[in-house]
C-alpha cells in the first residue's frame, strides 16, 4: 500500500494510532434483509469483542451439538474490534438450543431466531462503522482532507487484510503462478487467487489517478449503474460529455478489472499492467477464473466527523468488499494498526 497513489495527491502530514482498544473500532454488519423466523436454520445475531469469527462459529456449533461444516456467516469481521454479525446453524427439524446457557468470553447473544436459508459469505449489503483514530489534532490540513473525501469519496483499494500477513497470499499466488509450488487447499487457492487479482487492481487504480483520470472517462473505459450490476462498455459513438455528466451524479462509476480468463483492455495503460503480470494472467486462464469489474472510488454513506480530546472519531457505512482502511489512508498514516481480518 506505501507506494500506491492518493486520491488527495499527497499523502497525509499527520499520523494516528488505530485500534489502541477494541471500543476503538466497531463495526454493525447489515445483511439488508430480514430472517423469516422460520425454517431450518439457527440464526444467531452476537456482539464479539476481541474474538476470531470462525473461532466463535465453531463454538456456536459446538453448543448447539453440531458439526462445524454446518454452521456459516456472511463476512469475516475484524477481530481486535466490537463486531456485531449473524451466524446461522443447520438444525432441521431440531429444537433452537437455549443460547442462555452459552458463554464464552467476549461474546455477546443479541438475538436467536430460525431461518429458511444459510447465511453464505457476501450475502451482505454492508457494515457501518465507528472509528476512533487516536492521537490525531484538528488542523486545517486534515479538515481539508475530511472535506475532499466527503465530497470525492476515496480510492476503492483493497487493503491488507486481502493480501494476508506479510502479503503471504501474494507472495504464494506468484509464486504458484511462476509454477514454484502447487496449491491442493481449496480455500488457499481461492485465498490466492484473490490476491492476486485485488493486487492487479489496485495497481490499475493507482496508474489511473497519477494520470489525472480517477474522475475522466475515456473510450474503452467500463462503466457501473450504480446500485446495480449491471456495467457497459464505452464506444466512440457515446456521448462523453452527458457520461462526464452523470459521473458527477454519481449515477455511473469508473470500473477497473478484476482479472480472469479474458486478458485484453481497450484502455492502454491497463495492457501495459497486464503485460507486465503475464504469469497472473496464464493462472487465471488455468483456473478458470471469470474476470469482474469493481469501482475505483468508493463514495461513504452517513459519513460524519468528530473531533474529541483523543483525537478523531468517524462514523460511516460502506457497501460489502470495500475496505474502512482504505478510506483512513486518504486522511492519516497510520501506526500499529491491526489489519488482520480473521
């Protein structure tokens, strides 16, 4: 992430301590939709501080007596952190469990219900935040910075958590990609094989604004409806300047690629990126992988700041696959940050 480009141009002067406590940072998932009350599965709503998602799904199942295989969430939140999110149990035909009698430190039961389907990871709308960025004072460069991003939003980049401990994923999928190693793990393959693609992108998003074009459409450029998933592609007999319009209304999005088995661009400056990460390519093509677009600057909703003794405290909502440490970069460096999302 150190050399990859702001969307403020300059990286930002001042420097805060992120997650010095778990209150620090707490994150509220939003499936966006509602359980039915009933059905086969357990649905179980907890409030986790300082817990490892899967370590408390398996600690659920285990209660309820049943195999860990049957049990599931939408997303794996932070764990240095106050998460609240939704685990579901595959019970049919089975009594719900009395989760009053469960216990285990740091873990919270906010509500039981049942529900006809599983809860499968991304069946989510998004997670609202609350962050305390410590250590950090009002000046007017950083009001500046809160301003802009309010106004522009911030690069969509995928951040650490995407790329494991040390960048492992990476460094494991190019090397399995310069045919080094070879993988047999299902979840490390797909663990791999979405960092590589996440690294493609963010390189992408990177070039695109030292070119001055995060907010310009060109010919060849992928365009998002927004709210929909639905994309199209721009051709020369387009109106540019009504597409340059509806930009600023934020009623399309600028895409990049998340890469797949499909290897060309009409956009220059992405072939020479793909050029340079032919062997990312060739895996790709190997395993079969659909190539997708994601948005390069993502706009926070209900985004608010406050200034306190300890320093700066944001509160914001942000759709599932995009990342609060991208949009903390835009404003401050930061220190001891915890990134792992486990």
């Amino acid at each position: 992430m150190m050399d990859l480009a702001y969307l403020q141009k300059t990286p930002p002067k001042q420097t805060a301590l992120l997650k010095a406590e778990c209150a620090d940072f707490v994150v509220k998932e939003q499936l966006g939709y509602n359980m039915s009350g009933d059905g086969e599965f357990v649905a179980i709503k907890v409030r986790k501080t300082d817990c490892n998602t899967l370590f408390v799904g398996e600690q659920l199942a285990k209660f309820a007596g049943i195999s860990a295989r049957n049990m599931s969430y939408a997303g794996l939140k932070d764990r240095k952190a106050i998460t609240e999110q939704w685990f579901s149990l595959q019970m049919p035909g089975q009594p719900t469990p009395d989760f009053n009698q469960f216990s285990l430190e740091g873990v919270e039961i906010l509500d039981v219900t049942r529900h006809q389907r599983k809860i499968r990871i991304g069946s989510l709308q998004g997670n609202h935040f609350e962050i305390l960025l410590r250590n950090v004072e009002e000046t007017d460069e950083l009001k500046e910075r809160l301003d802009f991003l309010a106004k522009n939003g911030f690069p969509n980049y995928f951040t650490e958590q995407r790329f494991g401990r040390d960048g492992n994923n990476l460094t494991q999928a190019l090397r399995w990609a310069n045919g080094e190693i070879k993988v047999k793990d299902r979840n490390k393959r797909s663990f791999y094989l979405s960092a590589a693609r996440s690294e493609i992108f963010n390189l992408i998003l990177s070039k695109r604004m030292e070119l001055n074009l995060a907010q310009q459409i060109l010919v060849g450029d992928v365009l998002q409806l927004n709210g929909s998933h639905s994309w199209f592609v721009v051709d020369e007999s387009e109106d540019l300047v009504q597409l340059q319009r509806r930009l600023a209304q934020q009623d399309v999005l600028l895409t990049a690629p998340l890469i797949g088995e499909e290897g060309k661009s009409a956009v220059d400056f992405e072939n020479e990126i793909f050029a340079q990460h032919q062997a990312l390519f060739d895996l790709m093509r190997q395993e079969r992988m659909k190539a997708a677009r994601r948005a390069i600057l993502m706009q926070p909703q209900h985004f608010q700041w406050q200034f306190e003794p300890n320093g700066l405290r944001l509160k914001f909502y942000l759709p599932a696959g995009s990342y609060a440490t991208a949009l903390i970069r835009e404003l401050v460096n930061v220190e001891n940050e915890n990134t792992g999302r486990i």
